[in-house]
C-alpha cells in the first residue's frame, strides 16, 4: 500500500527586520511560541520554520476546515498566535532601541470579508513583517595621544557641522582626550552608511588627518550623565 502524500498550506509568514543591519536581516534571532500558541499548533499539527529573521508556519490541508473553525474566540474576536521574540546575540540589547517589541503576534488565519476555509487553503499565507529598530545614541568621539599641535575638525559628509567640539576629558588613566560629539542622537549600525572625516584647521590650507574614523560600537555603549540627565553615549577611541 502507497503511502498517502500530506498537503501543507503555509498560512502565516512573519519577517523580522532590524535597522542595525545593512541588509535588514537580524542576526541569532528566535521566535518561541507561548504555552497557549504551543499547544495550539500540537493540537492542530502545525508546521513551524525559522531562521532567525523569517518564521513560516504551515497546516496540513486535510486540517485546514479544523483550524476555520477555531480562527475565532468565544467572544467572536480573532484569535491570535504569539511568539516571545528572543536573542542569542548577547549584543542585541545594546543596539536594540529598548522600546522594540519582546513579543510578536498574529491572527491564526488572515482572510478577507466573506471568505471561507477553502479559499484560505488556496490563498496566499498572511505576510507580518515586524520592524525592530537600532538604538539612537550621541556619538562621542575622544582623541588621544599626539597630534602635532593640530586644530582637529571633525566632519561628515554632507554635514560638516554634524559634530562640535566638547570640553576636554581626563580619562581615569590620567590622560587628556580631545572630545567630540554629534549634535544629535545617531543610530547604531553593523555598517553606517555615515563617512566621518579628521581634518586638521591648525595651517592655511586644511589637510586630513585621518580620511575615515571608526564607527559608533555596541560595546562602546555607555550611560553618561551631564547637565543632571542620563543619556547613552557611545564612545569611540582614536589614536593618530
């Protein structure tokens, strides 16, 4: 006797998009269903894929009537699936605007008015996407060591008054930086599209001192408080 073939339908896709990345795709992310969406998806025999930054969810077909007939509540308002979105990416939190979602949900079927279980089993799965934005921090930059006596400017392209220059800071080591910062919060990114310029003021004729500086980290994230309010600062360390 033939095995009998199951037909899977995928009713949901939902997509994870971070600002942090050049490409939109967060990284070591993973959606795990609640105790009330686990037990839902055994009982119907639901299919769960996920890679990190996609989650697909799949019926079988000779299912899909069973699952209509629960898409509502008792009180006749859809009912919805969640997953509790976690990271393995111990970084996450620091470059993850702390208001981004911790959870994400969706209905159980997404149909249009009128519609019925078989036109959800040959119409396309419901498409979430879900926008996790980068955190806004001032961008701090402190310059240490020997420069020559140079009148430092910082710039970035397209904006040359994008950063001033701060109060000089001794660091706890006892060493002077020269400080700058930006004149407003920038996000953090794996890779700014930002092109930070050193330039040196000091002669008649401006010369660069260093053609593209390092980028605001992660793990250059701290919480400064100046002014008596606490804001986050990421700091970065140039040397000439």
């Amino acid at each position: 006797m033939t095995a009998r073939l199951l037909s899977w339908q995928p009713i949901l896709v939902l997509r994870l998009r971070h600002g942090y990345f050049a490409d939109g795709r967060p990284r070591r992310l993973r959606l795990r269903a609640s105790p009330d969406t686990q037990a839902f998806i055994a009982r119907h025999q639901l299919v769960e894929r996920c890679d990190g930054s996609e989650l697909w969810l799949h019926v079988p077909a000779e299912r899909m009537a069973l699952l209509w007939s629960e898409r509502l509540q008792l009180d006749g308002s859809p009912r919805r699936l969640r997953w509790l979105l976690e990271a393995a990416d111990p970084d996450y939190a620091l470059y993850t605007d702390r208001r981004a979602p911790r959870e994400v949900s969706a209905p159980v079927l997404d149909v249009p008015p009128g519609g019925d279980a078989q036109s959800a089993l040959l119409g396309a799965p419901a498409d979430l996407s879900i926008e996790l934005k980068p955190r806004l921090c001032t961008w701090k930059y402190l310059l240490l060591g020997d420069w020559d006596a140079a009148q430092p400017a910082l710039e970035m392209a397209g904006q040359p008054d994008a950063f001033r220059r701060d109060e000089d800071e001794r660091l706890p080591d006892g060493r002077m930086a020269w400080v700058f910062r930006s004149r407003r919060r920038w996000p953090l990114g794996a890779h700014g599209p930002q092109h930070l310029v050193l330039k040196d003021l000091a002669g008649r004729h401006e010369r660069v001192l260093q053609a593209r500086l390092p980028l605001a980290a992660p793990r250059g994230l701290i919480l400064e408080k100046r002014h008596g309010r606490t804001r986050p600062v990421s700091e970065i360390f140039v040397h000439p």
